[in-house]
C-alpha cells in the first residue's frame, strides 16, 4: 500500500505534525490507459481506508480542524453514492438533471479557483474529474473496500489479461445500475406538468452543451500541448535538471550532499528526531 501515507501516519501516531511543501520534485510513471488508471486508484483507495482507519485512533493528539477533515474526506463518497443512487431512481428526471448540473458547476468553479492558484486556465478541464468520479472511483472505491485484504501492486498493465481488466468489473456493475435506474426514471416521469418538461428539456440541453463546448475545446486547445515533442521536451529538461543537481551533488560530500539533495530530508533529521525511531522498524524487517 502507501508507504508514504503510512509513514505520515507514523508521524501523527507519535503526536507530530506534518507539513505540506510544493517545492519537492518527484518523477514519476503515470496510467496512459484508462484500465490502468481504475486499477491505480483503486489501489490507492485501498491504502487510502486502511490508513484512515488507522489514523482515527490518533485523531485526540491533533487539531479538531484534522479531525472534521478527515471524518468529511472519509464519509464523502458513501454520501455521493447514496445522492446518486437514489436520485436515479427518485422518479423524477429533473432531480437526476439537476444533480448532473451541480456537480459539473462544483467542478468548474474548482477548476476555476485551481486556475488562479496555477495562473493556467487548462485547470478549468478539471471539471472532467466530477464524470469520472461518479462513474469510475465510485465503484471503485467500494470495490477497493471489499478486496481490501487483496495486497497486489494492481496498477501496472504488464500482467495477465483478466488481472489487467478486473477493475472494470464494478464500473461496469455501477453504470448498469444507473442506466436502468435513468430507464425506470424516464419511464416514470410525469410528462404532465409542461413547467417540469421545460425545465428538463432546457437542463439537458445545457448539461449536454457543457461537455460538447469543453470537448471541443480540449480538442483544439489543450490535446497539441500533450504531443510527443512536449513530452520530449519536458523529459529533456528534467533530465538536464537531474544532471545539474547531480554536479552540484558531487562536490559536497557526506551531510552537506544530503542536505543539498533534499530540503525535506534535512529538516526532519535536525528538526524531527522521530525520525529514527521511525526507520527502526522499517529497517528490521
């Protein structure tokens, strides 16, 4: 699972605190597929309710602020699955529409806040993200619970065929539900009332005219700056950047080299002295 989660955990166990930096660099292999990214997140969520679990017995050594964060970031998706399961099957399609537009208004205005932050309006596509939350993770996430004892790495699409395509399983399942779900609605709605029918229509023409305008847009202004010279590009700075870094690495030795590699390291070993008694056990198995 998350090392790096759990040793965050050890930290918070032992009555520490933790603190967020933007300035470490972290290379990286990401999912080029979407199999292999359900299969990555589910993995993720694994790690992410096993250590949530293991972390409330800690949360009376913290902020109640870390406390109400965690409670929220653990219940949220059982809330999200209950809204939308029952809001498909509510009978009434103007509650299922509605509920599709607050979720891509909620996710623009994050990307449009995460825009600002960044200062690059591509963030603003992370609206994409409210979609693939509600058909993908959320079925994964509950998949994630139920096989949470299963410990495999799951991510990398270098094995069997079967264990490639597993997580699409409960994302099948889960989008099954919610098409008959949608049918049942459709069929049950009560088309007399022509002030409900308006709305419906104009929601639905506004939900669909959202994804085809910002489809329309990543086709034309964002997919060219994902093309392979970018990548090249990308992966020649970094590697110009590893060889500086490593010069420079070089002519410092011992504890200044450390210091020099990594800000984070330096700080937690004069700063934390936690810290060995963290690696003990690591370090014994």
């Amino acid at each position: 699972f998350g090392d790096d989660r759990h040793l965050s955990n050890r930290m918070l166990q032992l009555g520490y605190a933790t603190k967020y930096t933007p300035r470490s660099l972290c290379l990286t292999e990401t999912p080029a597929t979407y199999s292999r990214w359900l299969s990555q997140q589910i993995r993720w969520s694994k790690s992410y309710f096993r250590e949530w679990l293991f972390n409330a017995l800690w949360w009376h050594k913290h902020h109640l602020w870390m406390v109400y964060e965690s409670i929220v970031a653990g219940t949220f998706p059982f809330f999200v699955l209950y809204t939308t399961f029952s809001t498909d099957y509510s009978g009434n399609l103007w509650d299922f529409i509605f509920l599709l537009l607050t979720i891509q208004i909620i996710g623009l205005v994050k990307g449009f806040f995460a825009g600002i932050i960044r200062g690059d309006s591509i963030m603003l596509f992370m609206s994409f993200y409210s979609c693939l939350y509600v058909t993908s993770l959320l079925p994964g996430k509950i998949f994630a619970m139920l096989t949470i004892r299963k410990k495999g790495w799951g991510t990398s699409g270098r094995k069997t065929l079967l264990s490639n395509y597993n997580s699409l399983i409960p994302v099948v399942i889960w989008n099954s539900l919610l098409l008959y779900g949608l049918i049942r609605t459709l069929i049950s709605n009560d088309y007399s009332r022509l002030y409900e029918v308006r709305y419906d229509v104009v929601g639905a023409l506004a939900y669909l005219g959202f994804w085809v305008y910002m489809w329309t847009m990543w086709r034309v202004a964002v997919q060219w700056r994902l093309s392979k010279k970018s990548d090249l590009a990308l992966e020649s700075e970094t590697e110009n950047f590893s060889s500086e870094r490593s010069d420079e690495d070089d002519e410092d030795p011992g504890e200044d080299r450390i210091r020099r590699q990594s800000p984070l390291v330096s700080t937690s070993v004069q700063s934390h002295p936690v810290s060995d008694e963290l690696t003990k056990p690591l370090l014994s198995k």
